[in-house]
C-alpha cells in the first residue's frame, strides 16, 4: 500500500498494518461499504503520484508566499501599539516586530502578492483536490494510529485551506455572510493550516520529489492515485496541466491590475478596484467613502480645528495655520488589505515637525483620530520609525490640488508602508508621547 | 524502542515528533480560531467547506463533466475549457457579479457592482470566442 519511495518520513508511515491495529480493525469491515471506496470506481486516467507533483510542487512555492505576505500584514498593523489590535493575544505574537517604512512600496507589493497570488493559487487548489479525492475514501479508514492521525491533520488541512481561499475572496468583495470576526479567523486560521501543512509537507516531499526527478520510476512504483481501471483519456494531463495554469493566469490578469496600477488597471475587470475611478486628480479608489461614516461637510469646513497635543500641551490648529507650515511633497503608494494600491502624489506637513510642535522631537508613538464617530479604523496609533520619517505626512493636498471628501479632507495620514487603513482620514486628533 | 513504537503507533520516532509539533501549531490556533466568532458559524464555515467541496462541489461538476463528455465526445474540450474558467470566475466573483453586497461595496468604495454581471458575461463569451476560432482554425488545417 506504501505510496511513496522509502524517503525520511514517507518509508515510516504506511509500513505498520500490524501492532495495536488489530483491535481497531476488527471494528470496521473489510470490504469497502459502498462503491468510492472502492479503488476500481475512481476511472480518471490523468489521477496519477506524478499529476499531484507537478500540482503540489507549484502550490509549495505559492503557498507559502500567500502565507508569509499574509503574516506580514499582520505585522504591518502594528497590534502592539494602542488600540491597534484587532486580533486576540496569542502565541504567534512571538513573531512581531516593528514594521518599517522602507521601501515604501512594502505593503502595497507584499499585499499584492497575498491577493493576487492568492487568487491565482485558487484553480491549483481546487486541482490538487480533485487528483487526491480517491484518498478521502480509502479503505480502511485507518491503518495505523499514525494513519488515522495523518488524516486528522489532512481535514485539518483541507478544512482550513479552503477556508482561508474563500473568506479572503469574499473578504475582498466585501461581501460577510458569517458571524465570525473575518480578521481574527482568517489569521488564526491561517495557523491552524500552517501546522497541518507543514506535517504534509514533510510526509510528501520525498514522493513528489521522486515522482518529479524520475518520472519513469515514479511510474513503476505503487501509484495509490491512478486508477487501477482508467477510462480512456478524452483530454491529456498537459492538457488538463494547461487549463489550469490558463485558468490561475486569467485570474491573476484580471485581478492583478488594481495592485500594479497604471494602464494595468484597466486590464483588472473582475477586481474590486480594478477599471477606472473617473478622471481628475482625486479620481483613485477609496476604502471608505466620507458618507458611509457620516462625515460631512458640516464638521469639515471653516469650523475644523486640528487638536494637536502633547508634552507641551495642547494648541488647535486651522487648516490655514496648517498649510502656513512647512509643506512637503512624495509620491507615495496607498496599499488596502485587500489588495489593491495607487501611488498619489501627496503634500503637508510633516509629522516629526508636528511632533515637535507638540514638546515630543522624538516623538514615541502618536495616537491619531478621525472625526469619524463610528466604526473601525476611527483611531490608530503610529510608532517612532513612522514618525520620524521625513515622508510621514499629515497631508492637505494630493495631486496639488485639495484632498477630496472621500480621502480626507481637511487632513489625512499618509505613512510609507502603512496599510491603508491606518493612513486616518478626517484627522481631528493627534496626541504625541515624549 | 523504536521497534515497539512502531508495532503501537504505526511510525518512527521522527514522525511521531513530527506530528506533535504539526498538531501543537494546529491545535494552539485552533483555540484562537473557534474563539473567533459563534462557535456555530465558525465550525459551520470551517467543516461546511469541505462538505461542500467534497461532497457536492466535486461530484456535481464530475457528474456535469462525465454527462458532457459522453454526449460531445473528441470536441469536448473546446466547450470544456472555456466552460471552466467562466465557471470559474463566477466562482470567485459573484458577490461582485450578483451584487451580493451592492450596499456595503458602495459605503466602501463609492462605485457601484453593478458592472460585474456584463464583464464577466463579457469575458466569458470572449473565452467562447476564441475556443470556437481554435476550432474553426484546426478543422480548416485538417482538410
């Protein structure tokens, strides 16, 4: 029944029917209960050790880059700082470190390759399943405790992946038909199928490693996946092979536009952010539009002070009192979590300079406020690095002209590298700490 | 001690390691995970993927595939591929295509889902387009 070469792992696995097994095997009957669990009613001819290869040795390189770029914005949030946190204290924070603000493109490309890979990982998945689904019915259910647990943690595996897929792509929609927290499922999530995977990967590599350096040998061992009974082919595994790989480059196509921006954009149908925003110079994507939050021009207009605050006390500022500063011009990308980014050029005042204003040069963290009074990301705290980074604005204008309603006027955060979301709009508070 | 490890377990020490690390990562995520949200929605969504997928998902496009081959026979694959990737991007996308969240897609982002239906519509019939010109193409090659 041994699938694989005697490699590290795989030799160990399957070789024990004897041992504590009798006992349970008394207690499941012998002949398979009902037709796929039988072998001979599974007919692909294209199922094969060699077909999940060519598959898994593709998933492990996009896998993990889904799954690091995915940690990292976790990261990028800065949970340690105020009331940044949106994700319970575990024992992955282990893990977190003060996220920088070079390159400024970080985020945007790293969010980028979530999304965008993510989606195009997508059809591969759903491959690898389909070549594996004969092993959901094999028969014994068990042959070993190491067997049963092997497949405990391969419903640990699939349940998780195929969560992660699907609430990142509705995520992406903003579309939420569950009651869960998405942020907070979809990060530990993520660790329940980092362990699984990792398990996975040591007992598999050894036979896809095989199966792709000798084909030939891969063919003459016990291949657990072929059919014993193929019906005759009506497509080739290139084939197939090619369908997917068309199918993961028209996802990435027409998704991968709203990251890279330019005439790319346009090429992005499908995308959430994806097409064109109208022209002018305010005409990029938003996350969050003034009216949904209930900000309007009542709160935003000559009457707006800015509330500057710390060691020194604390002054309030016009818009005119903040355009007489020092103002200073970069262009800069704004990257969203969910995967799309546009650099802008934007122009203001510079946050160390407003540290300094405020009795705290070497400012430690800064707590920021919207004039938005309900709903997420109304508030965010930036740390040391963030602030003393001479591209780190309190931005007036973008594109020299006024920001819009919708990115924030009167004033806006905008830090290199920072997830979106944190770049506050309708700033209405800044409270510095020495 | 490894022999009856083995005769007990069903593996090496090195496996058993293994998978106590692998279930130690697992299952300390895990608890985080169910505490996410009602435990009812999050196990739903979590055991309902792969009931979905396994078990209705996978033998009803099996099924949809075997029907099609049958009938069509060697031209199968000009509608097969097309039909898949439209498939599949209606897979993906159809929040956005059905306007699914139409209410909180506008709140967001200020532009409307309603594009979506008539670019995938688009891009599927592109997709069909141009397996029908393979067609077309090889069958006038092959006189």
């Amino acid at each position: 029944m041994n699938s694989g070469p005697p490699g590290l792992l795989a030799g160990t696995v399957a070789g024990s029917i004897r041992g504590a097994m009798p006992t349970l095997r008394s207690l499941v009957p012998e002949d398979p209960p009902a037709p796929p669990f039988r072998r001979d009613f599974w007919r692909s001819p294209l199922r094969g050790v060699r077909l999940t290869s060519i598959l898994g040795a593709t998933l492990l390189v996009a896998i993990p880059l889904v799954s690091v770029t995915g940690l990292l914005s976790h990261v990028a949030y800065n949970p340690g700082l105020g009331e940044n946190r949106i994700v319970a204290r575990g024992p992955f924070d282990v893990l977190l470190f003060d996220w920088p603000t070079h390159p400024a493109w970080l985020y945007a490309a790293s969010q980028g390759v979530h999304v965008t890979l993510g989606l195009a990982a997508f059809p591969i998945v759903l491959a690898k399943l389909w070549s594996v689904i004969p092993k959901l019915f094999v028969w014994p259910p068990a042959r070993s405790v190491a067997h049963a647990l092997e497949r405990a943690s391969l419903a640990l595996l699939v349940g998780a992946v195929l969560f992660e897929f699907v609430t990142g792509i509705l995520n992406i929609q903003n579309y939420y038909p569950w009651k869960f927290n998405f942020v907070e499922a979809h990060y530990y999530g993520a660790w329940v199928f980092l362990g699984a995977f990792g398990l996975h990967v040591g007992l598999k590599f050894p036979t896809m490693w095989a199966a792709l350096r000798k084909p030939r040998l891969s063919q003459e061992l016990a291949d657990t996946l072929a059919a014993p009974a193929p019906d005759p082919p009506t497509i080739s595994r290139r084939g197939l092979l090619g369908t997917v790989g068309a199918a993961s480059v028209l996802l990435a196509v027409t998704g991968a536009g709203q990251s890279i921006g330019g005439p790319f954009r346009r090429l992005a149908l499908l995308a959430p952010r994806g097409g064109t925003s109208g022209d002018g110079p305010n005409a990029f994507p938003v996350n969050k539009t003034a009216s949904a939050v209930g900000v309007g021009p009542d709160r935003t207009g000559a009457s707006w002070r800015l509330e500057l605050k710390g060691p020194a006390g604390a002054v309030k500022l016009s818009r005119e009192d903040l355009l007489r500063l020092d103002q200073h011009a970069y262009d800069l990308p704004i990257a969203c979590v969910e995967g799309w980014s546009t650099t802008q050029r934007w122009s203001g005042v510079r946050l160390r300079d407003l540290a300094r204003m405020a009795g705290a040069a070497d400012g430690r963290e800064v707590r920021v406020q919207s004039l938005q009074r309900a709903g997420e990301f109304r508030q965010t705290t930036l740390g040391a690095d963030q602030i003393a980074d001479e591209r780190s604005l309190l931005a007036l204008r973008v594109n020299a002209t006024d920001l819009s309603l919708d990115h924030g006027f009167p004033a806006r955060i905008i830090v290199p590298a920072l997830p979106g979301v944190h770049c506050t709009k309708w700033v209405s508070d800044l409270e510095f700490t020495a | 001690m490894s022999r009856r490890l083995d005769a007990v377990y069903g593996g090496g020490p090195v496996l058993l390691l293994g998978m106590l690390a692998a279930f130690a990562v697992s299952g300390a995520a895990l608890v985080y995970f169910v505490q996410s949200g009602p435990l009812v929605s999050v196990a739903l969504w979590f055991g309902g993927a792969i009931v979905l997928h396994d078990l209705v998902l996978f033998p009803a496009y099996s099924l949809l595939d075997r029907g099609a081959a049958r009938s069509l026979g060697g031209a199968i694959n000009y509608l097969r591929v097309p039909t898949l990737l439209s498939a599949l991007l209606f897979l993906v996308w159809f929040p956005l295509i059905l306007g699914l969240s139409e209410e909180r897609f506008r709140n967001a982002s200020g532009m409307s889902t309603s594009v979506y239906l008539g670019r995938w519509l688009a891009v599927s019939a592109a997709l069909f387009a141009i397996s029908a010109v393979v067609v077309v193409v090889r069958r006038l090659r092959a006189r």
